[in-house]
C-alpha cells in the first residue's frame, strides 16, 4: 500500500507519498507562490486525477489536473470554470472539489459563492444557476476569508440530492439537481447576530460540513461557534459540542468507513483563534459526537499558536484509517492508526490551506 | 511564466487600434494566456501592468488606450504577494 499525501499551502503544492504512513518523502513546491486552497483526488478512475485549485495573485485562478500523481498537470485553454457574462461575476478562487455519485461528475464551489458542475471528469465546468438565482443570495455576506461556497456534499445515494455550505450563507440543499435550493440550517446559532435573531433561517457562518460513512443522512458541522450533527439530511441541526475544550474550529471530518467517527480540531473562541492553552490536539468521537477524546500522542504539547483550517484535515480510506492535518505554521501531521499517535509530515512549510490523501 | 502559455515566445504581433482589441486578438491566439491578464469580465487583472510605449496604460486610457502603428506593449507583473 502506498499512500499520496497532497498538501496545499498559501504558497505552491507539496506532495508526499509514504508506504507506511510513518516515513514520508516530501516533493514541492510544485506552482510556487500560487495560493493552492482545494486539491481533489478522483478515485472513480483507474489512475486516480489530481486536480488542484491555483491562484496565483498576479495572473488569478484556475484549475488543473494531473493524471499521473502529479508529475505533470494540464488545464484547457479556455478557463476551466468562468462566471457567464450576464452575471457581472469574475471567478476569484476554487474553495472545493467534490464527487458525485455518476462517473465524471465533479463540483465545485468557489468564491464569489457559486456552484459549478463538470461532467467530463473536472477538466471543464458549468454553471449552477439555481443557486446563483437564489432569492437569499444578495444577502450572503463576505466571512473572514472571503464570500465562497467551500463545501459541496453530493448524496451518494442520489445525483439529484446535494447539500452546499458557504460562509456566510449556511447550509442550503437541493433535492432537484441544482434546479431550487433549500436553506436548510434549523437549530444552528449566529452569534454574529443581535438576541432575538441568533437562529435565523440563513445567514450563519457555517465553517464545514462532513457525510458520516455508513449515513449520507447524518452529517457533522463546525460552526462559527457550535458544533452541530443532523439525522434528516441537514434539514434540522442539534448541539454535540458537549465534551469538547470549545466550540469554535474550521474542520469537520468523517471517517471513511467507520460510522460515527468523526474528527475535529477545537480553537478556543472567534477572538482567540488558537488551541486552548496552546495544546495541539484533534478531537476524536466515536459516537456522533455524543462524547468527544483528545488526542495527542506525538503531537506538541505546549506553545501551539496555530490553527487549522477548514480542509487542511481529511483521512485516508485505508484500514486502519489515515488521519492527515496541516497547521497555519507550516507544519504537516499523519496519524496511521485513526489519530491515537501522530508523527510529522513536514515542518517548515508556507500556511497549509488543504490537505487530500488517497491510497494509491 | 506567460511566455509558456505562448508556445515560448516572448514577442506576438497583433493587428489592433486599442490595447484591449490587442488582447482580444492575443486571446484569439493564446487563451491560455489572455485569461491571465483579464478576467471573464474583461477587466485587466490588478497586479499585471501593461506599458503603451512605455506609459502604464491605467495612466493613459485602460483598455481603451489607442494603439498606433508599431506601438509596443510590454506586459509585467507588478509587486504583489506576501
């Protein structure tokens, strides 16, 4: 088993392969200086296809792909995904790649907050209009990082069923193909908001959602503050940030197989953006979030001021699962037995915005 | 970087009476390579400059900078990044 490690960072692409999750050749960087937000690796194929999302800020974004892991990498001529021009948009950044269950369906979501579809593989992309049309749009608001769509959860079960989350805007949903979306974010809280309008019906900074393995209808949510799961879909969230050191974080990640397993990285509060006590630690539940484990085994213990973002954490699909983080500080941790231990990557790196692992 | 996206030349020749007509027929050619000057709007990206004889064009008239006969664009990224 060999495993491909694909780490973007706010300056170039790094990719690391590795048979045994401990030992790790590092190769990059690979488009220097360009920021590399979404990296997504298509499994449906022989060959598995890399696609990356690169923006450079003197010549703008694109996207590329790569059918050999990376050792060379294409794009068409024309831009691979592009505001029609009766929107008055221009494409700032590709936050997302996602699958969907037909073979050469991908999606992206990407900033300004839109949605794009491919159907030949992720070499070109189409635009959803529905959701551009959507009534609640002009009333998306910019988060931190921007005005984007940064998850994208097609059903596994059914092409037509997607679920998107954008910061801000929140969850919305289609059950019709991209044709009417839903907002779909009963039960989730803004704090941003004045008392009396904390639970709105759209409108939240919902910062990443995850598919359970065993359960496309339960999904997992790291908000602004809160951490919230769904049994229906995502049409109604409920609190399992109980037992956790806070509430606040970037990523949410499922396990691969194992249902209920899910993993986050808690940051202390929205004006204190760091592990609580400077600890480096992944929280771990093996229930739906019902009970939470910290764990640390060969991650820092003190004099951690970093943080990780949003899709800088995913697994492997190996067994046991790979458990895979980048740090705002450069730093790139592997766990190969479900984060009980951990050992690091690389050090040393620009900010880690995505990391991707596959087997190979 | 560009010179890549122009089948490694570093110098085109385009008919065209205004910068942006330039970039058109430079897109008609390499579209590889106009889409790293402008957006899908046609707008010229921010941190690339394009000197008219030696003018930065944002200083003359934009995109609508009139062109003359063997008038010499020269196109270079300016400072940006961290």
């Amino acid at each position: 088993m060999e495993i491909l490690l694909a780490i973007g960072t706010r300056k170039g692409l790094w990719l690391a392969r590795s048979r045994d999750r401990r030992h790790w050749d590092v190769s990059g960087p690979q488009f220097p200086i360009a920021d590399v937000k979404a990296i997504g690796i298509d499994m449906r194929r022989e060959t598995p296809r890399l696609s990356a999302a690169v923006l450079n800020s003197h010549f703008g974004p694109t996207v590329v792909t790569s059918d050999d892991l990376g050792e060379t990498w294409s794009e068409p001529d024309d831009a691979p995904v592009s505001f029609p021009e009766d929107t008055g948009a221009a494409l700032e950044g590709v936050w997302q790649f996602a699958y969907g269950p037909e073979s050469d369906v991908v999606y992206v979501g990407v900033e300004p907050t839109a949605l794009f579809k491919s159907v030949d593989g992720g070499r070109t992309y189409e635009f959803v209009r529905g959701l551009w049309d959507h009534p609640h749009r002009e009333h998306w608001m910019p988060g931190g990082g921007g005005k984007a769509l940064h998850t994208v959860l097609p059903d596994p079960r059914d092409p037509a069923r997607v679920n998107v989350a954008m910061s801000t805007g929140g969850v919305y949903r289609t059950e019709d193909g991209g044709a009417s979306w839903t907002a779909s974010n009963s039960g989730i809280f803004a704090e941003f908001m004045p008392e009396g309008q904390q639970y709105p019906e759209y409108g939240q900074c919902v910062h990443k959602v995850a598919v359970d393995a065993a359960n496309p209808d339960r999904q997992y949510l790291q908000n602004h503050s809160g951490v919230y799961r769904s049994a229906d879909g995502g049409r109604n969230w409920e609190s399992i940030a109980e037992g956790l050191p806070a509430d606040f974080g970037f990523p949410m990640v499922a396990h691969p197989s194992r249902s209920e397993v899910i993993y986050s990285f808690p940051l202390e509060s929205s004006m204190m953006r760091f592990p609580p006590q400077g600890r480096c630690r992944v929280y771990r539940s093996e229930n739906a979030g019902n009970s939470w484990t910290g764990l640390s085994k060969g991650l820092p213990d003190v004099g951690f001021w970093s943080a990780v973002m949003r899709d800088a954490m995913c697994t492997d699909s190996a067994d046991p699962a790979g458990v895979y983080f980048g740090s705002r500080s450069g730093e790139v941790w592997a766990s190969a037995d479900e984060g009980d231990t951990w050992a690091q990557v690389a050090g040393h790196l620009p900010d880690v915005l995505c990391v991707r692992a596959a087997v190979i | 970087m560009l010179r890549g996206l122009a089948g490694g030349v570093s110098h085109v020749e385009v008919a065209a009476g205004t910068l942006g007509a330039a970039l058109d027929a430079l897109g008609e050619r390499y579209p590889a390579l106009e889409r790293r000057l402008r957006d899908e709007r046609g707008a010229l990206r921010r941190y690339v400059n394009f000197y008219v004889d030696g003018e930065e064009c944002r200083r003359l008239a934009g995109p609508a900078t009139p062109l003359q006969p063997h008038t010499e664009v020269v196109i270079i990224p300016s400072v940006a990044g961290g």
